[in-house]
C-alpha cells in the first residue's frame, strides 16, 4: 500500500488556532474528522492515519512550531520510510487571493519560516506543497499581526468551503498524483 505524508503547518496552541497561518493545522484536521480519526500525540507531531482509496495518509501536525517544522517533518519522513515525492506540505499564502490553492513540486520558501525550516533540513526545495491564499490585504508594517490575526467575517463565510476543496486536492494528491492533481486544483 502507498504511504503518503500530509503536513500542515501551523503554531500550536489556543492563541494560534483560528489565525491565518494555521491554515495548514486547519486543513488536516478536516481530513482527520471527515475520516472519523482523532490526532495522537506522536514525537515532534501531532498524528493521525485515514485511509483513501487503497492509500495510507499520515497526517502530522508538527509540535516544533512553525520555525522548526523541519524537524517534524524529517522525523515522519525517515520513521515511516516515505519518499519526498510522497509528501505534501500544506502551508499559507500571502501572494494569493483568499482561498485559491497553488499545488506545485517545488519552490521558494517566499520568506515562509516553516517551509525555510524545512527546506534547510531536508537541504531541497523539491517537495510538493500546496499553498492556500490567505491574501495581502494588510497595511504597510503589519504583516505578522495580519497573518497571526484570525479570519475575518467576510473570509470565515467561505473558509470551510474552500478548506473542503483543499482537503479533496489532498486526496486526489495522494491517488492521481502530483501532476493530474495539479491540472485539477490549481484552477480552482
């Protein structure tokens, strides 16, 4: 059975829970409810298992917080002996509208501590992520509070319904692959 590793970035912690930059926690949490699976405490991660189509999805919350992420994901990565190809990392975006996703096999960490972490780990920027738009409407000097601010009324109106459509990028990820994923979702 193919085992795929899906990691979503986020802070933990009640202060961070409903902030921008937990779009990643957010995203697997979806998928752990939607399979009826809870999280465990695991080393460096929160855990979860489902099962998709004949395919075993690790789902992990790294417990490092977003600057060391690295470290999680390296762990996960050799303790279930899962290739790079096999992985996603679920991250925000501020260079994209709210809730448009961009699934891509590689790319810059765009100045994204989590993805810089765990780029400097695995020492390559070649891992497939899928970047969820938190937007840049924010003024001048304010970015930090913007991200690690909470969604706002207008945004929490679609929140869950573009979470859904990320969550089913996760899965098509993990059963048609990288590049029909691709074509299918980053259009969406």
């Amino acid at each position: 059975m193919s085992k795929f590793l899906i990691v979503g970035l986020g802070n933990i912690g009640d202060d961070y829970a409903e902030t921008r930059h937990n779009i990643g926690f957010k995203i697997v949490d979806f998928l752990a409810a939607d399979a009826g699976v809870k999280f465990s405490s695991g080393r460096l991660a929160d855990v979860a298992q489902i099962k998709y189509k004949g395919k075993q999805i690790i789902l992990i919350k790294p417990t490092t917080y977003m600057n060391l992420s690295g470290k999680a994901v390296n762990y996960w990565l050799q303790a279930e002996k899962i290739e790079v190809d096999n992985m996603m990392v679920l991250v925000d975006e501020l260079a994209l509208p709210f809730g448009k996703i961009r699934i891509g096999p590689k790319g810059s960490d765009g100045g994204h501590n989590g993805l810089k972490d765990i780029q400097a780990t695995l020492n390559s920027n070649s891992y497939p992520r899928l970047r969820f738009g938190i937007s840049n409407e924010f003024n001048k000097g304010s970015q930090v509070n913007y991200v690690l601010g909470k969604w706002n009324e207008e945004e929490l109106k679609t929140l869950s319904e573009r979470i859904k459509i990320a969550s089913d990028a996760v899965k098509a990820f993990s059963f048609i692959g990288l590049q029909r994923c691709m074509n299918e979702f980053n259009t969406k």
